[in-house]
C-alpha cells in the first residue's frame, strides 16, 4: 500500500466519524449542557434555549436564553419550575411573564436591580453552578455542595461532591428529589429514611 493511498484511507475514515458524530441522533435526555437540541426532550436538564438552540440550565436560560423549548412556538420555564416550584422565573417572552411582573413576584426583570447595589453577594437562590455558596438557599439549582461550598447540580452533587447541604451538619438530596421524586439517588452521607416498626405489620 502507498502512501498517497493510507493517506486517503485515513482521511475518509476522519470524514466518516464526523458525519457519524454530527448526524447521528443522541438518545433523547442525553445531550448535556452546550450541547446542540431541537426540543427540551433532548437535554438532560430538561431545557433546550429558545434563542441558541443549544442545551442550557434552566433556571438560567430564563434570563439568558429567553426561556426553554427551542422549536416551540413559546418559550417555557418547565424545568426552571421543577426545581424552584410554579413561582419560578420567567423569560419575557413565556406566557404570564407580564402578570408575574405585576404582582412583584419572580420574574425576568429583578435582576436589572442587581447593579446598582454596591454589596458583591448574590441575591438568595440567584447563584449559578459552580459560584460560591454558603447553603442550599444561595443557589438557583437549590444546591450548594456539601464537600465543595459551590453551587452544583442537585443530581451530579450526590456522585461528587457529597450531597448538597454546605454548612448543615449532613448532607441532602432535597433538590434532587424535585428533580427526580422521593427515590432520588442519595450521597454515602444523605440519612435514609428509617422504615416505621407498623409499616411492617
């Protein structure tokens, strides 16, 4: 075999794992944040940006991203709710954002407040993943590493950092089970439940 043509062999396979990579569809709930989606279906956060098309946080993408649901008609704060509940923010654009900003409840504009405070502390459950953290309350993933003292995934922080709690005594999975429901993974140091001596009647 001559050069010119191990050349060629090598270069055609280079080209067949990038078609492969870029065309070939991911499972959907797989595709992490950064990550290029057609639908929220297709993050494992469960927001697909509505401005990027690219998978975000979605508590953030709600200030930075004009809500979730690329493709949609509508942006939405579906998954920014699961984690902060129906009072979540909401981008301007996602139905009801208006009548939220009247009642002075949760919403896209409070944040513009922030620069003309001279104190550098973030509002409570403002904090993005990865910024410091003094307690779960501090962050908008409701997460604040128990090992760590950042803001974390509430799901991931169980692996790698502990659990999330910074500053209680042990750890929590509170915010994962908001994501996830009672059976959330729980960290080595998360308390079970003790099972009621009638529950075994």
């Amino acid at each position: 075999m001559s050069f010119t043509t191990f050349t060629k062999i090598v270069l055609l396979a280079q080209v067949a794992l990038m078609v492969s990579a870029s065309v070939l569809p991911r499972q959907p709930g797989t595709q992490f944040i950064t990550g290029v989606c057609k639908s929220d279906a297709d993050c494992a956060s469960g927001c697909c940006g509505f401005n990027s098309g690219k998978c975000a946080g979605p508590v953030i993408a709600q200030e930075r991203d004009g809500g979730c649901g690329f493709g949609d008609a509508q942006p939405n704060n579906i998954a920014a709710q699961a984690i902060q509940g129906p009072n979540a923010e909401k981008a301007p654009g996602v139905p009801g954002s208006t009548a939220t900003a009247a009642s002075g409840g949760n919403n896209a504009a409070a944040p513009a407040a922030a620069p003309a405070s001279t104190s550098a502390a973030k509002a409570p459950g403002t904090q993005f993943i990865t910024g410091a953290c003094t307690s779960d309350d501090d962050c908008a993933s409701g997460c604040c590493g128990f090992h760590s003292g950042k803001c974390a995934g509430p799901v991931i922080a169980q692996e790698r950092d502990g659990g999330c709690g910074f500053g209680n005594p042990t750890p929590n999975n509170n915010a994962a089970q908001k994501i996830q429901g009672p059976n959330a993974e729980k960290a080595p140091g998360v308390p079970r439940r003790r099972r009621s001596l009638s529950a075994l009647d």
